[in-house]
C-alpha cells in the first residue's frame, strides 16, 4: 500500500499522518487510517494510547497539529465552510456522525427533539419530514415509545441508543464510536452493543474506540492497536485479537482474559 | 410622640405614581440595554480574541470598581466638559445606569455559558451545527435557566440603584420623595411611603429568584 496514492474511490475518510500534542505532552504520533465504504474498524488499546484523542481528530473535534483528514477524498480543511478545493468541517461533520461516551444528549431536549435538531437545523428538513426519520431511527433502536421523554428520566443505556438515533437522522456516510459503552452499568452494556451490531449487519461504515474486545473481535472487519501515539499492530480481528504476535499486544489482551 | 399623618402623602399620591412611573423606565430601559451590550460584552470576553477580551474587560472592571453614584455624576457633569457638549440629564442617567448593568450582566452571562458542558458544544458540532447555532440552540437555552436566579436579583439591585438618578434630577420616585416633603414638611411619612413602595415590588421577585434557584437545584 503506498501512503501517496489518492485515495481509492471507495474510501470514505481517511487520516494521513495525524500528529497531536497537548501541551508538551505528545498523543499522536503519526496515524494514518483509511476507512472504506461498509468497514468497521475497531481501535483497541491501553488507556492514554491516543485512541479517543485520533476518533475526535477524525471529524476535527480536535484540530490536528500535522497530517490531514480526508473526505471522501478532499482534504477537510480548518474553516466551517468549504474553501476552494477543501471541504468545510461543517460539511465533514454533516455526513460523518459521532456518537460518545458520556452520550451529551440535549437536556433542554425531548427525546424526539434530540434526533430532529440535526435535520432540521442544519440539513433543513420539515419539521414533519425530520419527525418520520426519526421515528424510524428512533424505532430502530427500540424506543419509538419514548420519544416525548427527557433525557434525564432515561437510563443510561437508553441514553445511548437516542444518541445512535440521533447521529443516524443525519444519515451520515460513516460513524464515529467513542467509547459508547464505558460509561454504562454492565447490565446496559448489551442493548447498546447489539445496536452497534446491528448497524455493522446493515453495512454502516464505523469506526470503534472500544474496550470490548470480543465485540470488537465479533463486528469488525479490521482491527487496530495502538499504544503511545501510534498503530502498534493492525489486522483482522483474527490477526489481531485471537492469534496477538506483538508482544505489547499480547499483554494488552493478556488482562481482559483474566 | 411624633403625630403620624398620611393624608397629605395620599394628596400627593399623582406624584408618587409618576415617579414611580419613571423609576420602572429606567430600570426597565437600562435593563434591556444592559442585557443587549452585556450579552455583546460576554461574546468578547469570550471570543478567543485578546484585544476583545482586553477592552470588554477594561469595561467592566471600570463600571465594576466605581461607584454607580460617581458615574453619573461624571457622565453628567465632567463628560460634557471633555466633548464639548451639553448632555441631557435623561441621557447621561439612562447611558450611565445601561453601561453599569451591561458590566455586571456580562458576568452573569459569561459564568452561566462556561457552566454548560463542552461535551454540550461537542454534541451540537458532531451534527454539523455552526458556533453560531451551537449558542443559540444548545449552550444559550441551557445557560439562561441557570442564569436566571443571578439575572433576576441584578435587576433587583438595578430597580433600587435606579433611585440615585435623582442626584441628576431625573424624577424618580426616590426623587418625589424629596419633592412631597419639600410641600408638606413630613420627611417621616414622604420616605417612608417610598421605602414602602420600592419594597411592596421587590420583595415578590426575591421571593421568585429564591423559588427559582430551589426548583433548578431540584431539577439539576
């Protein structure tokens, strides 16, 4: 695989060299990850390996220090609009969804309310129009019925699954997971996975920061261990979660099977 | 024994009324002004941009640090020394007085946006919303309710300080007070029914922020 090579035609978003520091402190060190249209990846790795810090670099939550995000093959640029030959990170944004960890669903909001926001502020729909979509979204994920709730009478699994349907109202061409079951009691953990499942079953394009690594090993078609900034290892899910060679790796793995 | 009288107050009670009149525009103009360049203010300080934070801070650090009186005096008497012109006691009262809120309001709002989680921010853009939109829709609807408590008892302390106005001879009420005793030389009952007056309409919207403030607490 050549690094310079345009991106094939089906990539959906692509990191190249993506560097980060905070402070004096480096996170990333050079990543570079492609996704193709229909591929789940998944990013595994010890706590501080730079896991969430490059899911947010992905749609520019966090703005990069080098490298560059690239859109279906334009160069995602620093402005809200799209400038010249760069795409906007309002555009990105628009067809790249995030769903995160600690949910950061809209309390002022009902449950409908959070899935329609997006379509109907920023893609412009009718307020019917962003209704219907939602209530299929929100259908999906099981909780058609509570769509006049709040968020705060929700469990957390709950929670996370409005905040699925709330990314998937924007019908977004790829999804960005950060972490979205670390922040439930074991017992939710489930309902949100098997909606994840299902969105790999139906061919949605995503990227996973996770800590489960079966689920991991389970859904995706590639995954990717980092540690200290970088991609120490990346394969298949059989490459990399049952048969580990890397010996950091291999210690990684070695505490969830305890 | 002091032989208390009101009738004669009650003769006065059209000048009572218009003062009182005149001290509810003040308040209520200068509250609006101030929420206006308060809100403009806050957008400075928080803008990113260190020259906006500078001036917006200078700003509110010289209406914080003096006296509201000393301001309007200056406003009234001084400022027109340096322009070369006459200004309009009304003018110089309900400038100086909007300036005054907009310092403290620019507080009340910067401390209510920056209590609203950045993961608030994050999920508005994660959905392609712009700054912009992000503000108005998600971290300004969320901020004003917790703003709300602090919001209302400035504007109670606007509503009282609006009495100093009469220093520069606008007809507040405080002002009627000083007149109906000049006529009927009864200092006791002329500032008494003022004190009374100014209470009878503040004393609910304490009462309301405290209500406020526990329901949010509650509800939080």
């Amino acid at each position: 695989m050549s690094v310079a090579s345009p991106a094939a035609a089906d990539t959906i978003l692509e990191a190249r060299g993506i560097a980060k520091s905070f402070g004096q402190l480096p996170v990333l060190k050079g990543i570079d990850l492609a996704l193709t249209a229909g591929e789940v990846v998944s990013i595994i790795g010890p706590s501080g390996s730079g896991k969430s810090t490059f899911i947010r670099c992905m749609n520019m939550l966090e703005r990069p220090d080098a490298g560059e995000i690239r859109f279906r093959g334009r160069r995602v640029g620093a402005r809200f609009a799209d400038h010249g030959a760069e795409i906007g990170q309002g555009t990105l944004r628009r067809h790249v969804g995030m769903v995160f960890q600690h949910f950061n669903l809209f309390p002022h909001r009902t449950v409908l309310q959070n899935v329609t926001e997006g379509p109907t502020v920023v893609l412009g729909q009718s307020q019917k129009e962003a209704e219907a979509v939602a209530m299929d979204y929100l259908a999906q994920v099981g909780l058609a019925d509570k769509r006049d709730a709040w968020p705060a009478q929700l469990s957390g699994g709950q929670k996370q699954r409005v905040a699925i349907a709330r990314a998937l109202a924007m019908q977004p061409d790829a999804l960005l997971l950060d972490e979205v079951t670390s922040a439930l009691d074991p017992e939710l953990v489930g309902e949100v996975l098997g909606v994840v499942r299902r969105l790999a079953d139906q061919g949605m394009t995503m990227a996973i920061v996770t800590h489960e690594i079966s689920f991991a090993a389970e859904v995706s078609d590639r995954v990717v261990f980092m540690e200290g900034g970088v991609i120490a290892a990346e394969g298949s899910p059989q490459e990399i979660c049952r048969e580990p060679r890397h010996e950091r790796l291999k210690a990684f793995l070695a505490r969830f099977n305890a | 024994m002091y032989s208390w009288s009101f009738f004669p107050i009650f003769q006065a009670s059209d000048l009572f009324l218009w003062g009182l009149w005149v001290t509810v525009v003040y308040t209520f103009g200068s509250i609006v002004l101030g929420l206006v360049l308060g809100l403009a203010l806050c957008f400075c300080r928080l803008s990113g941009n260190r020259a906006l934070d500078w001036v917006a801070q200078g700003f509110q650090e010289l209406f914080r640090c003096t006296p509201l009186l000393v301001q309007l005096l200056w406003f009234y008497y001084a400022l027109p020394l340096l322009l070369g012109i006459d200004i309009d006691n009304h003018v110089a009262a309900m400038a100086t007085l909007s300036l005054y809120a907009a310092a403290f309001y620019a507080e009340i709002f910067r401390g209510g946006i920056l209590s609203i989680a950045k993961g608030q921010s994050e999920a508005g853009a994660a959905i392609g919303m712009s700054k912009a939109q992000i503000m108005r829709r998600i971290v300004l609807p969320q901020a004003s309710r917790r703003m709300l408590p602090a919001f209302i008892n400035q504007s109670v302390i606007q509503f009282k300080n609006t009495s100093l106005i009469s220093v520069i001879s606008v007809a507040d009420l405080a002002y009627m007070a000083s007149v109906v005793n000049g006529q009927t030389y009864r200092p006791l009952e002329s500032y008494t029914a003022v004190a009374v007056l100014y209470f009878v309409i503040l004393f609910p919207l304490t009462r309301l922020a405290d209500y406020i403030e526990r329901r949010l607490r509650v509800s939080e």
